[in-house]
C-alpha cells in the first residue's frame, strides 16, 4: 500500500496539518477535479499529493455532486481530517485486473472508474479494517509527476 488518503471539510488548513504534522512541504493541489464516483456519478473535490519517502498523502475536499462517499465519514464537529481510505497502486494493469477480481471476492465495490490511462476502484473494507481500500493503476507520468517527494 502506497497512500494514505485523507478526507477534510477544510483543504488549506488539513493540508498545514498534515505537513507540520509530518514535516512535509508544499503538497501538488489539484483544486476542482471532477472525477468519477458511484453509479455513473461524479464528484467534484480539491486534491492535494506529497510523499514522505515511499508513502503519498492524499488530502481530499469534496466540493460537489457525489460528496457522500467521502464525507460519511465525518465526525460531528466543525473541522474534520479523516481516514478514508489505503491506496494501492499497482504500475502493471494486469496485476491491477488480478487485485480487483481477488478483492471483488471479500468486498463490494462501490466506485470502479477508468481515467489516466488507468483506473481506480474502491472496496468497501470498513467492517474489517475501519476504511476504505483503493486499488489504481495509472502510468506514473500521468498520477505522480510533479507529486513533491521529502
């Protein structure tokens, strides 16, 4: 597993959170990316990238249509910076097919989308392990480049 990916109802104050928290810099912001969500939806967020050696924090604002996924796991107070999911990243597209069909086999998937080059999915792992599990597989020029590396 490559990334951690984050949740926030306030992109610019999680991301100072994050960095002062784990001594990173400036994250890559993708402000207003809309992207794929359930059932043929899409949501539209602010996205924020760093790594921090071999692990990418991903910060994630919803700002409109599928906004559910990714907020239901707010707590019930004004600022919230959640765990949302683990991110797997497989660079081969086959042993991506191969890690959605074995997961498709525990958990349901809710999100399943093509995009990059490549695609991501989500399944829902939350009775086992409290989040989320994302699988995605995209050529590293198109996901990484630009991504700040501490």
């Amino acid at each position: 597993y490559l990334q951690l990916g984050y949740v926030t109802n306030d992109f610019g104050r999680a991301i100072d959170l994050v960095r002062r928290t784990h001594g990173l810099g400036r994250f890559k912001e993708m402000p207003e990316l809309t992207i794929g969500a359930r059932d043929g939806q899409t949501v539209t967020c602010h996205f924020a990238l760093a790594f921090m050696g071999g692990t990418q924090f991903e910060i994630i604002h919803p700002l409109a249509g599928d906004r559910a996924f990714y907020e239901e796991v707010f707590p019930d107070r004004d600022f919230a910076l959640c765990l949302h999911h683990m991110g797997h990243y497989f660079p081969d597209p086959v042993d991506y097919a191969s890690a959605k069909a074995a997961s498709a086999a525990k958990w349901s998937k809710p999100v399943d989308h093509a995009i990059f080059d490549g695609g991501y999915c989500y399944f829902d792992a939350r009775k086992d392990f409290g989040h989320y599990l994302e699988l995605y597989s995209f050529p590293a020029d198109t996901h990484f480049e630009g991504v700040p590396r501490y």
